[in-house]
C-alpha cells in the first residue's frame, strides 16, 4: 500500500470523529506550544542578561560599603559609611592591571529647566565614568578633571532626561537646575536602554562628584567604586588586590571583618542568567509533561480506534492487505494525529511567546530550531505511542476479526 493511499485513509478516519480527533490533539498542542514559548522566553532571558554584560563590560568591578547592624540587626550591604573619594584614587593608582576607577553616589532629585521638570537619579562621579561603564556621550562632551577639582556645576544628561527637559533639543549648553543648584549641560549620553529588569539605565544625570557631595548631599563619603580591569582575565587579581588594599586604608585587623564588598558584574549577571535558564527548563518539564499525556491520549484513541474498526481490519485481511500494511496504516494514522497537533503548537507557541513579549514587556527570541524541535518531538510521540494500537491491529486474527460485531 503507497503513502499516499495511507495518508488519505489516515485523513478520512480523522476528519470522521473530527471532535475526538482535536480533543487528542490537544495534549500535543499544548505541549508543543510550551516547547516554543519555554524556549523564546530562556532564550530571550539569556539574550538580554548577556548584552548587559556585554553594555556594562565583562571586565567590571564594583565596591560597594558593608553593612552596619543596628541593635544587633543588619541593616544591609551599602549602609556603612566607609568608602572615601581617597580609596578610589588608590585604587586606579597602586591596584596593578587596573584601566580605571570612578567612584559613585546617587541621590534622587527633581530636575528644572525653564518651563518643565523631570524627577530623575543624579549621578556624582568623576571623568572615568565614561570609560568604567562602557559608555558614550551622543552630543558634546563630558566633564573634565579640572572641572571636578574646581568643584564645577556641569552636568551630562541621559539620553530619557534630555528628551524630557528638552523636547525640542538643544540641550547642550542650557542650564539645569537640580536642588536649587544651577548647572550647565555640557553634554548627552548615548542611548543604553533598559535593564533585565525594566530600569531605564538612560533616566539620569551625572555631575563632578565633588559638586555631587559639596552642593548636593554634603556627605564626604560614596555610595560605590566601579572598576574597569584591564582584561576580563584580570578580574580576579584585581578583586583580591583591591580587597587587600582598602583593608589596609581601611585600617583593620587580620581578625576584623571587611567593612565594604567587592562584586564582580560578569558574576552577578551569570547568576541571573541561570535563574532564567532555570525558569525555562522549569516551562520545558511542562512541555514534556504535556507531550506525554498528549501521547498517552493517543494511544487510547488509537486503540478504541482498533477496536470500532476490527471488521474493517478483517476485511482489509482478506483482499490481501498484510499485517505490515496495517501497522503502517495505523501508525500513519497516529503520527498524522501528532503532526497537526504539532503544527497548531507552533501556532499556538508563537502566539503565546509574542504575546507574553508585549504584555508582561519580557524580552523573547524565537528561534527556527524550536519550531523543528517542537515539530520533530510530536511526530516522535505520535510513532512511539502510536506503535502498539498499530502492532495490535496488524496482529488480529482475519478470520475473528471478520467476524466481530
């Protein structure tokens, strides 16, 4: 018997329990489905861990202040006052394979320029910023060092805060207003967009940090120290070198804890990548779940199937079909079942992925090979289950089967 004389049997015994056949597709639909979403959701995930990384630099360094307890309570990582402009300096001058080091603080603030405002992060830093976090400036420049050691009231906008304040551009040059405090826009930063987790990295203005603490806060300490190693292989040197140097600055005791931390970004981010990868093998055991169960639902239509048609089997016997011709007409039955389950998946994936990207704004790549893979693993279930309702059939006697009811 050719395929085709097979796949149209196959297409006739399903469009005649049309119902039945769509509620046993359905378990290979929905699994099907979860294997594109599962896999455009992780790969999206991992997509945009991995241009942060790439954006940031996989080569960042960061200190931060250590905790202070309070009544025997932590208050947490970044509360201690402890990092000084001076350990910054130290660092990019006596920690070796060191590019450069920017100390940071951020506070929040409200922004003025003629008629219009914008809440926004003001940044104090120093000229290395630019270099530490891997970033450009779109228009004009940034602040110089003699600018921050004159304690100058320059500032340079993020690409969302210059398009806030100044709509109609010409932001270069304006003048600023932040805490009562007039400043001139020397510069605006390239776009960076979002993070992973939906802050607009563009939302900011960065000032002299001596300005930030002299005009801005008063405080005589900062929130943070990126620092740019040389090499990503260089990391780790400079993480323990940094360590040793600002315990020594730092005046502690071989016995007394260290009062800051040192993060490596490539890490946290790592971190963050298998979390998403976690997430989507999680969707992934769904899929296989549910392809399972679609394949079970398969194998029981397929042998109720057997079953109503024994006297047709016989039939078939006896005008000279073989058994091989009737595991084959029943397996083709079978995997039809599966391939259009298969196919309304990929449907039903590519929707869902698409539509879980523009509500919930969570970033998706959907690739080819998942749509194969989707494809390839319902037409496997559909022989493997389909095998032994089909063996089954092929193995009934042609002169019992002739004579059932």
């Amino acid at each position: 018997m050719s395929v085709t004389v097979l796949l149209r049997v196959a297409l006739q015994a399903i469009r005649r329990n049309a119902t039945r056949s769509v509620l046993t597709m359905l378990g290979i639909i929905i699994g099907v489905g979860a294997v594109i979403t599962s896999m455009a959701i992780g790969s999206g995930a991992q997509a945009a861990v991995l241009a942060q990384i790439e954006s940031l630099g996989a080569n960042l360094v960061i200190v931060v202040p250590g905790a202070v307890s309070s009544g025997g309570v932590s208050l947490g990582t970044g509360t201690r006052t402890s990092l000084k402009l001076a350990d910054a300096d130290a660092i990019a001058q006596q920690v070796p394979e060191v590019a450069a080091a920017a100390p940071s603080s951020q506070t929040s603030a409200q922004a003025v320029a003629g008629g219009t405002n914008w809440f926004t992060t003001i940044a104090g830093s120093t000229p290395s910023w630019p270099e530490v976090n891997n970033w450009n400036v779109a228009q004009g420049r940034f602040f110089t060092s003699n600018e921050q050691a004159q304690r100058a009231k320059v500032a340079v906008l993020g690409s969302t805060v210059a398009a806030g304040l100044f709509p109609a551009g010409g932001a270069v040059g304006s003048g600023v207003v932040i805490k009562n405090v007039p400043f001139r826009v020397v510069g605006v930063l390239d776009t960076k967009g979002q993070t992973f987790f939906g802050h607009d990295r563009d939302d900011t203005i960065v000032v002299p940090i001596t300005t930030f603490l002299d005009r801005l806060t008063g405080n005589a300490w900062v929130g943070s120290i990126a620092i740019s190693a040389a090499t990503p292989e260089a990391v780790p040197g400079v993480i323990d070198a940094a360590a040793r140097l600002l315990r020594l600055r730092h005046h502690l005791a071989p016995y007394q804890p260290d009062d800051f931390s040192v993060h490596n970004i490539s890490d946290v981010q790592q971190v963050r990548l298998a979390t998403s990868q976690t997430q989507a093998l999680l969707l992934a055991g769904i899929a296989v779940v549910s392809l399972v169960v679609g394949g079970i639902g398969i194998m029981n239509i397929m042998l109720v199937s057997v079953t109503e048609r024994t006297r047709e089997i016989g039939l078939r016997m006896a005008v000279g079909a073989r058994g091989r011709d009737i595991l084959l007409q029943f397996l083709v039955e079978a995997l039809t079942l599966a391939s259009a389950g298969g196919v309304i998946g990929i449907g039903l994936g590519l929707g869902t992925a698409r539509a879980t990207s523009a509500l919930g704004h969570w970033p998706v790549v959907i690739s080819p090979f998942s749509m194969i893979l989707g494809f390839t693993s319902a037409a496997l279930v559909g022989v493997v289950f389909g095998f032994y309702p089909a063996q089954r059939a092929a193995a009934l006697d042609p002169i019992v089967a002739l004579r059932y009811e």
